[in-house]
C-alpha cells in the first residue's frame, strides 16, 4: 500500500497546485463558416472580424478550463462557386454569431508563467457552446432578414417544419499556443472550428417551394413576393430556372460549421484569495525558527 501512494503521489504531483491561478482576457481575429452556401469550402474572401472576452482556470501545468463570449460575422456567396450550376443558383448571406463556449484546455509541454519557469506551451481545447445567428440576404439594395420569411416553406406549406430556431449548439474544437512575456501577462493565439447541429447558418438546408405554390399560400401578398424573390435568387445573374416544389436547394445531410481564429492577450491573477497567495509564502522554510534545512 506504501508503494502504491508514493507512486501515486509521484505520478500526480506534477499536475496538482503547480500554477493553480485565474486568468482574464481578451481576443481579437477572424470568422468564416463552411456550409451550403461556401460548398462545403472556406472562402478567404467571406472572413470577417471577430472578437472576445475569456476567463481561464489553470487548474495545474497541463489543464485548464474556459468559459468564453466571442462575436464575429460569417456570409456565403454562391458566386465563388465554380460550378455553373451553382452559380446561377445566385444565393447569398451574412450573419452576426455570438457564442459563449466552455471548452476544457490541455496544455501539451505544461505552462506555468509564475516565475516564468515554462513560458510556451501549444494546447488542444474541446468543449460545448450556444450559439445565436441570423441570417440576412441582400435584396433591392436592403438586407432582409430570411428566417421570418420561410424561404424553404417552413410554418406555410403543408409537410414543411416550422421556422428553425436561430438559436443552437456547438462543440467547439481546435489548437493554440500561448506565451508568457511576465508572470502576469500572456499572449496567445488559438484556431477553433464549431460543429454545429444546424443547417441554417446559410438559410439554405433542404429543397425549393414553387413560385405557384408560394403564391397559393395564405401569406400577405408583400411577403409572398419576398418569399419568391430570395428562395429562388436565379435570373438575377444568368438564366432563370423555374423550380418545383421537392427541387433542391441545398443538402441537409451536412450541418453547418464555422471557425474562429484568435490572437489573446490576458492577465493572470496569481493572487486573488481564491487559490492562496504566493507572496506571502515566499520565503518561508520548514523546521525551527532561525534554522535553515
């Protein structure tokens, strides 16, 4: 039993109350999306500026915990499409996405900016988010919001679900690095991708609703003419496609994701009352007072 504590004792050391401190910060980056409308690629010319807050235990060396505030804006274009087809498709979106996240942090080398004694360290994160979208199309030089529309029939045609919830979850997932430059200040940089369980990002996910039967719907005439001009975008740029009802529009075998990719500058907090203080134990030696052993 006395062996198998030391060697208990031994294996866990390292990662027990090492750098036990909170962390505080911020970051600032970019945000793009992979979905119906990108073709399940990410398009550089569809990045968009992102940012947010973060608060981090460093429970040891190696783990850490994160509950994270991140906002960024995401759009899809069909015209990046090389794919005739598609790009007479003619759809387009942007979205805002805000997200909080708690993800759980393994920091591979181990990181312990207190004394600087391991100032790197690259981490692997994953953890789970709620995530808020909405998405917008651009239509007679105003964007108009799609998801009150129904572009896809949704709480107006018979057989069609009701309008998707822009509400949702993700489990978001990626790597990073960080750096001490004090024992107080990091500096970092992270790259996340969020699996989603959505395939509205885009607004695009299932099949066409005919001009016909949108127009026989018990919708208020202004908003039929909506419906018909943003689910059925060609004509606009090419040859205009009169679609049927059941046609495709996009694939809902495939959820939406999108990806943030931050740089991080936070503040470590090494003596909040919370996880003891160092100062005050700097100094002190076991045994009988004046001795030193």
């Amino acid at each position: 039993m006395r062996k198998l504590i030391l060697f208990l004792s031994v294996v866990t050391l390292p990662f027990l109350g090492i750098s036990q401190h909170l962390e505080v910060g911020l970051m600032g980056g970019i945000a793009n999306y992979i979905g119906d409308v990108s073709h399940q690629n990410m398009y550089l010319p569809e990045t968009h500026p992102a940012f947010g807050l973060f608060f981090r235990y460093n429970a040891n060396r190696y783990l850490a915990a994160k509950i994270s505030v991140a906002h960024g804006n995401i759009s899809g274009s069909d015209t990046y499409s090389n794919d005739p087809d598609l790009e007479n498709r003619n759809l387009s979106f942007r979205s805002p996405v805000t997200e909080f996240g708690i993800t759980g942090e393994i920091n591979i080398l181990g990181y312990e900016p207190y004394g600087l004694k391991k100032i790197f360290s690259p981490y692997i994160f994953i953890g789970i988010s709620g995530f808020h979208f909405d998405p917008s199309a651009k239509y007679d030089n105003r964007w108009v919001k799609l998801q009150p529309l129904g572009t896809e029939g949704q709480g107006f045609i018979q057989g069609r679900d009701d309008k998707y919830n822009k509400l949702s979850f993700a489990i978001p997932f990626g790597l990073g690095g960080k750096f001490a430059i004090t024992d107080k200040i990091n500096v970092g940089v992270e790259f996340g991708l969020r699996k989603t369980f959505t395939d509205y990002l885009d607004d695009v996910s299932t099949s066409y609703i005919s001009e016909t039967d949108i127009m026989a719907s018990g919708l208020p005439d202004d908003k039929k003419e909506l419906v018909v001009a943003l689910s059925n975008r060609t004509g606009e740029n090419g040859q205009y496609v009169d679609f049927a009802t059941g046609d495709a529009r996009g694939n809902p075998d495939n959820d939406d994701w999108f990806f943030f990719g931050m740089v991080t500058v936070s503040f470590n907090f090494m003596d909040n009352g919370l996880v003891g203080s160092r100062n005050k134990n700097r100094g002190k030696k076991g045994g009988c007072k004046g001795m030193r052993f």
